[in-house]
C-alpha cells in the first residue's frame, strides 16, 4: 500500500482548502434588490467580491462583518457571481434618480470582477460612489462612472509581469473624469504594511481592514446627515423652478 507522506506544506495546503471552503457560500441578490436597508445607522450598499473560487479571499468574510458592525449594509459575494450582480444592480438602480451611496470592494480576480461590474452599470450611467480594490491581477479600465477607485496593492518587482499572485495599478478610460488613487504598500503607504504580508493574505491584515473602513466611512456617513443634505439639495433643486416675481 501507497502512503502520502503529510509533510507541513501538505497539511497547510489542506488546511487553507478546509477554511476557504466554509467561505464560498454565495451572497444573497436580495441586498441588492431591497437597494437600501434604513434600519442601518449609516447609508450606503458595500457589496464585496472574494478572489478565485473563494478559497483565498477568506479575509473578505471577515471585512464583510465589520462593514455591519459599522452600521453599513454589506454583503460578501462569490467572484463568479459579478455576473449576476451587475444585472441585479442595473434592474434595480437604473430607475432610481437619487440612491445612496453604492461601494463595490474586492480581493484578487475579485478586484478585477468589480471594475467589470462597473463597467456594465455604466451602460445604465448608475454611479458607483466608490470602488476599493486589493491587488487587482488582471483589471480592466475603470470607466467612468466609478466616482473615486481606491486600489490598496502590493508590488512585486519582476513577478508582476505574470498574471497572477501580483497586484498592480489600475488604470482609468479615456475620458473618465474620476479620481483613481493606486498606493503600493511598499511605496505609498508603507505604515499598512506587516510581516509577511503578500496576496494571499493582503485581505486579512487588520491594518488593510482598518484602512478599508475608514474609506467606506468617508462615504457612507451617517444616515441623519445625509437624509439633511438631501433635503437641502431638494429645497434648492425646488426654489430655482419658482419663477421670481417681476412686479408685472
């Protein structure tokens, strides 16, 4: 009888695939449907996208419950389900004129899909009020509908001319007039960095999930404040259609 030998590579492969499978549950096309929920604290719709087949973006699980805890409504979808996303979005916003803030985020090839999803709401012109990408592998442009693109990514010198295990830039369409930030952790923002971290684990690190939160927070304020200034734009969207009284 043939015995495998359990080295500890083996067994850390292992272990990996035994917890990225309890993170490939697929995230529930209702939170988009429903478009808001106001029983949150905060405004805001924050969908995040894992990386491949989910089994090495488990770290999103748990960025995903502190999006929640924050008082933002958030939902952690599988990457393969961008797809169906962005025809759920694009049936539920393309009608509204005013929505809260909408916030794509996402991990790897997950990175990737999110800027696709943003690329076929923008056929519907639906704003995307911010998009957050950690090591993006292969990303399209980002269109123009994407208000600001904040992409968090560590380089890697030569191996980033492979298409994969890498993150790299982003780059916006022609045209676009949105703001794209790219930080290199090595370069921009060395204070996020921490020992061993690579693109396996970039979506794990506390110091990324703080930063993270912090960006959502900048968009999705509370939901008092906004409801005020929605209120403000609507009285002064109402006072220019009142014709002045010229005394005639």
């Amino acid at each position: 009888m043939i015995r495998m030998k359990r080295t500890a590579p083996t067994i850390s492969l292992l272990m990996l695939l035994l917890v990225g499978c309890s993170s490939m549950k697929p995230g529930s096309l209702d939170v988009i449907a429903s478009s808001t929920d106001t029983r949150t604290s905060r405004v805001g719709t924050v969908l995040l996208l894992r990386g491949w087949i989910g089994i090495f973006s488990t770290g999103m699980d748990s960025l995903g419950t502190k999006v929640n805890e924050a008082g933002m409504q958030g939902e952690v979808y599988q990457t393969d389900q961008w797809a169906s996303m962005a025809t759920t979005l694009r049936a539920t916003y393309k009608e509204l004129d005013v929505h809260e803030p909408l916030v794509l985020v996402g991990h790897s090839y997950g990175a990737d899909d999110v800027i696709r999803i943003a690329r076929e709401l923008n056929k519907d012109n639906i704003q995307i009020d911010l998009l957050i990408t950690l090591d993006p592998v292969t990303p399209p442009l980002v269109p123009g509908n994407v208000k600001h693109a904040y992409n968090l990514y560590q380089s890697n010198g030569a191996f980033d001319s492979l298409p994969w295990l890498r993150g790299i830039p982003l780059e916006k369409e022609p045209g676009s007039t949105g703001r794209v930030d790219n930080l290199d952790l090595r370069t921009d923002r060395t204070d996020l960095l921490e020992p061993g971290l690579d693109h396996f684990n970039i979506e794990k690190k506390q110091k990324i999930h703080d930063e993270v939160l912090a960006r959502l927070k900048d968009v999705c304020i509370p939901r008092a404040v906004w409801q005020a200034k929605q209120d403000r734009a609507r009285a002064a969207r109402q006072a220019s259609l009142v014709t002045p009284d010229d005394g005639s």
